[in-house]
C-alpha cells in the first residue's frame, strides 16, 4: 500500500488534534483529499471552503481561523515545508509527512511549534 | 375578557417592562431547556388570551422556521467538535445541531412571545408610550392610520373608473402598462396633496400651533401594575444576577457542554417561568372572580 | 335673547379685500354687523365672495391678500386676539366632510382640538363626555374615522369643533354634501346650539328650504358686496320686487309659489295679516286664511287649486312631455337595458346589497333613482355600468348579455358619471383628458372632437388647466365631457346635482336635456326630489336590495312624504296635478 503520514496539530489550547499516522495514498489525491479521509477517519469536524485550486480549511476540530487573532490560520507543510500552494493542488508522493499546522500569527513572526507540544 | 380585565388590564409600561425583559432574557439565557419552558410559559400566555387563535394562524410558518434552522444550520456550521455523523464529506457535529436547535427554539419562543404582544398591547397603548417619547410622532402615526385606508379606497375607485376608458394597468403592452400606473399614482398624489391643504386648514383651524399639545390619552397606574411591575424588576434582577455568574447558558461551542441543568440553570430556568406567565395571574385571578359571579347569580 | 345691550359678535366694518392676483375685489365695502346670538345666512352666487368672508373671521385659515377696513370679534379687531383664544373663539366647519378629519378614531378626533391647546387630561375627558351626550356620539367614539357615513362625519366635525366652546359658529356648506336626512339632522343640531347654547350661526348654504325659517337674518353678496341684509321675510319681498331670477331661486320653493300667487292680490300683503310664508307648514296656514278670507270651502288641503305661472327654471323652448303623451310613448319604447334577478354584496362576508332586483331601462327615458342612504343606488349603477359583476343575475344591453359583449364596447355604450367627478381624470390637463377620451374610440380627429366637445360645455378657457384647478362646475362638466365622448347611448349619473347651486342645477338639466335630445338614454341616482321633478320622466324607488316603486313623477310623488317636493307636501291630493304642472312650469288658468 501506497502511504503517506499526516499530523494536524493545533494552538496551545487543543494541542494535537491527530496524532502522526497513516493514510492510504489513492492515483490523484491531493493534500486536501489526503486530509478529509484523514479525519474522517478520526471522526473529526473540519470545515473547508472550495474546491481544487481553491480549496482552504477553514477550522479543524471546531479550530477555526482567526480564533487566535487576525492572522491566525491553518498551515500545511510536506515533509517539513510549506509549499505554498493550495492544498487541492499539490499531490503528495508516496512516504510523504504532511503536517497541518494552526499558527496563531502571521508565519513570518511565528515560533517554531513543530508537531505536539 | 375583554381589556379591563385580566393582562389586558396592565398599563403599558409595565407591559413593555415586560416584553423588554421576555425579550433579552429570551436572547440572553440561550440553553435548549430553559427556552423550552420559557416558550411552554409563553403559548400558555397566548392559550389564555385568545385560546391560542392567533398562535395557530403563526403555527405553520413557525414549524417551518423552526424545522429550516435545524436543518440549515448543521449543514452550514462545522464548529464542533463531536461528530455525529458524516453527510458525504460534510461532518454533522453535534454541537451545529444543538446551536441549530436552540436558535429555533429562541425563534419560536421570540415569535410567540409577539404574538401575545399584538394581543396585549393596542394601538392605544403603544401610541400612549410613544407620545411620551414623541408627541409628534404619535400624532403622525394617528394621521397616517386614519389616512391610510381612505387612500387605498381612493386608488380602487380611480382604478375601476379608470380602467373604463383604458388607463389601466392590467391591459396594453408593459410600457403601456407602467405608463398608465405612473398615470394614476400622480393623480392619486395630486389630489391627496390638494385634500391635505383642507385638512391642514381644519388643524389649525382648531388651534395647531398655537402652543405646547398636551396628550388626551392616559392610561391610570393601578395596584395590579404596580405588584406586577415590582415582580418583573425583581425577577429580572434575579436572572440577571445568575446569567452574569454563567448560569442559564449551554456551552455549546467549541465542545458542547451536559444539557444537565446546573443548579443556576434550574433556578434561571424557574425565574424566567414565573416572569413570563406573571400575567396571566391577572387572567386567573380576574376569571374566577367571573365564576364566582355566575355561580352566586 | 333680548338682551338690553347686545354685544355683535363679529363686525365687519367697510371691509375691501383682495386676493394677491385678481382683478377684482373679492369683497367691497361689506359693512355687517351680527348680534350675539344670532343665526345668520350667508346667500350668494358661487364667487360672490361667502368663502372668503366666513374665511377672513377665522384667522388661522384667512386668506393672504390685500385687507382694507377692519374686523372685529366681540368688539376687539380681529389681530389682536392672542392665537389660542382666537382659535377657540370661532369654530370653522366645511363642506368636505372627509378632509376636515385629522386623525383615525373618532374619540382622537373630537380630542385633537383640546390637545391643541394644551388642556389638562380632565377638563377634556369633561367637555368629551358633555358633547358626546349632547350629539349622541358615545357609541361612535371608539370607531375609525373613515367607517362613518358622510352624516356622520360632518357631526363628528360639528362637535369636535365645538369642543373648543366657541361663541361664534362659521359654517361654509357643511349640508352641500350630505343627503338630505343627514342634512336635516345637521340642521336641527345647528339650530339647537343656536337656540339652547346662544351660540352665534353664520351659515352659508344653497339648499334653503329648512334654513329660511330658522334663520334671523339673511344676508346677500353679490360680487363682493352686500346686496341685502335684513330678516327672511324682508328678503322674500324684496327677491319678490327685484324679480331677478337668482334671487328667486334663493328662495324655499314654497315661498315662491306664494309669492307668484299673491301677484295680483293686494289684499294678501303681509300687512293685511298675510305673512309670507317660508315654510310648509306656513304655506298650509296662508293658503287657509286666504280660503276663508274669500269665503271659499276650506278643503284639506287648503282648497283653490288655481295656479301660478312660470317658474324661469327652465329653458324656454324645452318642453316637457304631458303626463299622458309620455304614457303612450312609454310603451311603445324597446327596452335598452334589463336587469334580471340581481344579486350583489361586496364581498362573501357582508350582506347583499342587491336580492333579486329587476328593472328595465327603456330607451329614451329620463330616470330619476331614489333610495335611502345605504339603500344600494350607486350600487345598482355601478352594476349596470359594468364597474361590477353581479354574483346572480343578468343584465342585458339591447338584449345582448353583458358578459357576451367586450368591455371596451360596453364602456363606451354605456357612460357612467360617479359622484365625485374628480375620479375621471388622470392626465396634467383637462386637453389631455378629452382628447385620450376622443382618441380611445377612435376618432378621427381626436383633438378636434375634444375641442369641440369644451366648447359644448363652455370650458375652452378651462383645456389647459389642471383638473384640480378647474371649480365644482368646471370639474363636473369636464368629466361629463370625457364620458361624453365616448358617444355612449346610456348615461348613468350618480348623484350629479349634489352640492350645487340652483343656478348650477339649471344649467345642468340644459345640458342633460341636450345630451337627451341626442338620442341618449338617461339614468340618474338622485335624493334631489325637486330636480328629478322637473327633469325625469319615470321615478324609480330602491328599497332593500330592489326596485319598490316605478312610476311617472306625478304619481310618484301624489301621497308621499318624504320622497315629495315642497309644493307637492304643501298642495298634496286633488291639487298634486297642480303641483306637477307647477314644477313643470306650464301655465295653467
């Protein structure tokens, strides 16, 4: 089986949301297709806007942007970077670690949070 | 009964201390079972006044209100974090559902609690608390209602003896058509305007003007207002009181809280009952004063 | 009310005003004087400057204009009242009963007056309950305004007026517009102030039969002046000496009548104990002592039926159809209009207004309709205007059902006047009007016909005014003018003589007469008992949703009441053919 691991993690109040696992990798999925099965699987809420290119969470778990402040948000990083684009555009490899990351400010100041806490 | 008698009795302040209060605690103390009863407290009220006529006139729209908020709502909000289920790939959380079901019910408590309002306060009433606001605008509310049917009368006689020589809206092409309404609107103006010189001639002809107006409607503060105005303030302080400690409030998002009813909750829940149906104390009082009459005849 | 000194209410001393663009003075030198507690009558052809008169006594309401000579209330000129006891000093009531109501209800209304000036809570709930028990207002109080019937209204405007005591009552037409049992109604609560309250009457009316003999004083303007000013019965002599036609017509029918009687005969001068007679009652009692004067059998009536000369009412060469001319003619005339088992309410939940009424409109007919307030005239007319369709029944034009012939169709064939002429206009100038009426069927010179149609009725100098602009007349005989043109063969008046002066009224059964000679077919809801007297050859009477009574005037009239003119009242069973041929105006020796 073809897999990928994925991690959502949230602010300091919900800490981690879903711990690093598995997910089966089907032909064509994105980072966003990836994430749903994700959590469905974990029978979590998530509310997303869009589709394909313009795909974008918009909370996770009742997490939801600009909670923390106006430019608190939900981030993803493949294999530890952010890619920069839309997570219904970017189709993952086989091994990947997709980690969704909640920041509560703007990543340019942010601290390193990493995964957990 | 008809007004002397039971809530229809109540002085329009206290009325509006009333509806005020019944209001915002109805927004404020947002918990499914405290609305619940509150709405229970409400269409008893209605029951009393009218047998719930007008209420079932509402009924359908209301269900219909009540019935789309708890459905639209899960469908839209995904702030929860307890999943039900999934629709597709929409989650259905149980906390959208509580909220969904708890604005209804704020809803539907909202709308009875005006329907009663209708049946309680008349025209007289609320004019008299308006014209202590604005004396002007009472009187401009009187003219408009006095004004208003004798225009729409006005326009069905022009528009039946118009349309006899075809300047009508309902024949002829859409131009046609806005061509002759434009017609008849300027007409029904004009003459209006022509008629308002008379009456503003009779107004000051009895002296309009001349001075400060006083108000020749007056409602009298009775012993029955007084208690029933001490009793809401001193509910509505109660309420209060335990609203600002937290209690009579769900915690719904982000996770949702017990529906137990925390010992604030039920004392919240209670107080609010017994604001609520504190007019109908009148209604009881004043309908077996009524029975005893007849039994003794 | 005697008094030894006598405050005059109001007077106006050489009093010229003039409105801010005229040529003429609305009033010239008026110099009248009226005692406390007197009930004057203002008389006048429309313009003679009565409006304008009553209006410069109440100041909120006065005209802006150029004012010479001075007016004074209770003996302090008029200005120099300070605004609230001026404004309740002299109470203003108008003819339009709808537009002089301010606010919904009925208790508001008569309240607004007090309000104004700044009453305390009390003293209006007081004056409320002493007026209301007074004009039998208490069951009204809490109703709307605008459910009230037009007698009604006019009371409700009485009172509220009066809820302000005022010492001095103007009152401009305020019957004009009622029926005729409202209108007594009015009356007799005008002449109760008067005569229980003192309270001061100027009243200016055209309908003078129950006025004359109420009054103390009548006072005539023509063109602004004061042509006469002295006691009703001074003013029927001298109306009798200048013989002028407008004088006359001033006069209660029965006061002419005895006037034109006692031509040649100077032994019935009021000297000789012979008073003029102002009312039926007294025209009973004059034709009695002049039976036993000449030694004549009194019969019930008052015996000697012979009869007078012209009446100028009518045109000279119109003639009238003799009673039994007409009978045969009748007859022979195919009908142009049945209504057959008619039923109609307004709506599901109110009663019908019409049950199972039938009635033929024959062709060439002059109907005069009849019917109590509420009795279902306009109704009916409406109906068979096709305004409405009836819930049952059928209504044929020349035997062809209504409902098969198209409403553009029927609209033209059959014209329809409403009561208020107002309602026939929707354009910017009455040109407009006439030539969208021309045009609509079709004419093929719309704005000629329409040109032609204002000459007719004399209103070229009125084509490019708005309708609002036009007077009473102008208005009345505009909208005739657009119905007119749509060369209908049945024409359905309701109302037509309402509030107009006899001066009006004549020229208006000319024109009817015109428009009858054409070829057109006459219908006309009417409480004018006289006017349908003289102008309609078949009465109808409408009661309970049908036609009761359907007769030539003549015998329409013998033996009633109430439906019956003066004359008729006064010289009613053998002499009712007199009476006819009096209103008719043919000589008879």
């Amino acid at each position: 089986m073809r897999a990928v691991t994925i991690s959502v993690a949230g602010n300091s109040e919900w800490g981690e949301i879903l711990e690093s696992r598995f997910v089966e990798l089907k032909d064509g999925d994105t980072v966003a297709d990836l994430l749903i099965r994700a959590l469905k699987a974990s029978k979590l809420a998530y509310e997303t806007s869009g589709s394909g290119a313009l795909f974008y969470v918009r909370g996770i778990d009742g997490l939801f942007e600009f909670d923390d402040g106006p430019t608190s948000g939900w981030h993803y990083r493949v294999n530890g970077k952010e890619l920069g684009v839309g997570a219904g555009s970017y189709k993952p490899e086989p091994g990947d670690a997709i980690e969704w990351i909640y920041e509560s400010e703007d990543p340019a100041a942010r601290d390193d949070k990493g995964t957990g806490t | 009964m008809s007004e002397g008698f039971g809530a229809r009795a109540l002085h329009p302040v206290v009325l509006l201390v009333y509806y005020a209060g019944g209001i915002t605690f109805g927004m404020l103390l947002f918990h499914p079972v405290i609305l619940l009863a509150g709405w229970a407290a409400a269409l008893a009220v209605n029951f009393h006044l009218d047998r719930g006529r007008s209420w079932r006139s509402w009924s359908l729209p209301m269900a219909g209100g009540v019935l789309l908020l708890l459905v639209l709502n899960p469908l839209i909000s995904h702030r929860g974090r307890t999943v039900w289920f999934y629709l597709g790939d929409t989650p259905i959380t149980l906390e959208s559902v509580a909220y969904g079901a708890t604005m209804a019910l704020s809803l539907s408590f909202l709308l009875t609690l005006f329907i009663s309002y209708r049946l309680l306060m008349t025209e007289h009433k609320f004019l008299f608390l308006f014209a202590r606001v604005s004396p002007k605008f009472a009187l401009l509310v009187m003219m408009a209602a006095g004004l208003i049917p004798r225009l729409r009368r006005r326009m069905y006689e022009l528009m039946r003896i118009q349309r006899m020589r075809g300047v009508t809206v309902s024949e002829g092409t859409v131009l046609e058509r806005a061509r002759s309404g434009a017609r008849l609107v300027a007409s029904l103006l004009a003459w209006t305007l022509e008629d308002a010189l008379q009456t503003a001639d009779s107004m000051q002809a009895r002296g309009y003007g001349t001075g400060p107006r006083s108000a020749y409607l007056h409602f009298r503060f009775r012993i029955r207002d007084v208690v029933t105005i001490c009793g809401l303030l001193a509910a509505s302080g109660a309420i209060f009181a335990l609203w600002a400690g937290g209690g009579g409030v769900l915690e719904i998002y982000p996770r949702l809280g017990s529906l137990a009813l925390s010992g604030a909750d039920r004392a919240a829940m209670l107080i609010y009952a017994a604001f609520l149906l504190m007019p109908l104390i009148w209604e009881w009082r004043d309908r077996s004063k009524w029975q005893a009459l007849r039994s003794a005849a | 009310m005697e008094g030894s000194e006598q405050v005059a209410s109001f007077a106006f001393r050489g009093v010229t005003f003039m409105y801010p663009e005229a040529d003429r003075p609305a009033l010239s030198g008026v110099n009248l004087s009226v005692k406390e507690g007197e009930f004057a009558v203002l008389s006048g052809p429309s313009g003679s400057g009565k409006s304008t008169l009553l209006r410069l006594l109440k100041r909120e309401v006065s005209p802006g204009g150029r004012l010479n000579g001075t007016i004074l209330l209770d003996d302090r000129p008029i200005e120099a009242w300070p605004a609230r006891e001026a404004a309740a000093r002299v109470g203003l009531v108008m003819q339009h009963p709808d537009q002089q109501l301010v606010v919904d209800t009925v208790e508001h209304e008569l309240a607004f007056g007090m309000e104004n000036l700044g009453f305390s809570r009390d003293a209006m709930r007081r004056r409320m309950a002493e007026m209301a028990g007074f004009f039998g207002l208490e069951p009204l109080l809490s109703r709307r305004t605008d459910e009230l019937s037009g007698g009604q209204k006019q009371t409700v405007n009485l009172a509220a007026v009066l809820m302000l005591q005022p010492r001095l009552l103007l009152l401009d037409e305020p019957l004009a517009q009622l029926d005729p049992l409202s209108a007594r109604e009015l009356l007799g609560m005008i002449r109760r102030l008067n005569d229980e309250w003192g309270i001061t009457v100027l009243m200016s009316e055209h309908r003078v039969d129950d006025l004359l003999p109420a009054a103390d004083r009548v006072v005539r303007l023509e063109e602004g002046a004061v042509a006469f000013d002295g006691s009703p019965r001074e003013f029927a002599r001298e109306a009798w000496e200048r013989r002028e036609s407008a004088w006359l017509r001033a006069l209660p029918a029965v006061t002419r009548w005895a006037l034109e009687r006692g031509l040649d005969d100077s032994a019935l001068e009021p000297a000789a104990g012979f008073p003029v007679p102002l009312s039926v009652k007294e025209g009973r009692q004059w034709v009695r002592r002049i039976a036993e004067m000449k030694g004549v059998s009194a019969a019930p009536n008052g015996g000697d039926c012979s009869v007078v000369p012209t009446t100028d009412r009518r045109a000279e060469n119109a003639d009238p159809l003799t009673p039994a001319a007409d009978m045969r003619a009748a007859d022979s005339r195919k009908p142009l209009l049945e209504a057959e088992e008619l039923f109609f309410a307004y709506d599901a939940r109110s009663p019908a207004v019409l049950r199972g009424l039938d009635w033929t409109v024959r062709s060439g007919d002059r109907i005069a309709l009849f019917g109590g307030n509420g009795s279902g005239k306009s109704t009916l007319l409406r109906l068979l205007a096709g305004l409405h369709r009836p819930q049952r029944g059928r209504i044929r034009l020349n035997g062809e059902p209504f409902s098969r012939i198209a409403s553009r169709s029927l609209h033209a064939r059959i014209g329809y006047l409403a009561q208020n002429p107002q309602l026939h206009f929707a354009f910017d100038t009455l040109r407009e009007d006439l030539t969208h009426a021309a045009a609509r069927i079709g004419a093929l010179d719309p704005v000629g016909e329409a040109l032609r149609m204002a000459s007719r009725f004399g209103l070229t100098h009125a084509l490019d005014r708005h309708p609002h602009d036009l007077s009473g007349g102008e208005r009345q005989l505009g909208a005739l003018a657009v119905v007119l043109l749509g060369k209908p063969e049945l024409l359905l008046l309701d109302e037509p003589t309402k509030g107009i002066d006899a001066e009006r009224k004549m020229r208006l059964a000319v024109h009817l007469e015109d428009i009858h000679r054409e070829g057109a077919t006459i219908v006309m809801a009417t409480h004018d008992v006289e006017f349908a007297a003289a102008f309609a050859n078949r009465c109808s009477l409408l009661f309970q949703g049908e036609i009761v009574a359907d007769d030539m005037p003549g015998s329409f009239f013998r033996g009633n009441l109430f439906y019956a003119t003066p004359l008729h009242r006064l010289l009613g069973g053998d002499c009712s053919r007199s009476a006819d041929r009096a209103e008719r105006g043919e000589a008879l020796r």
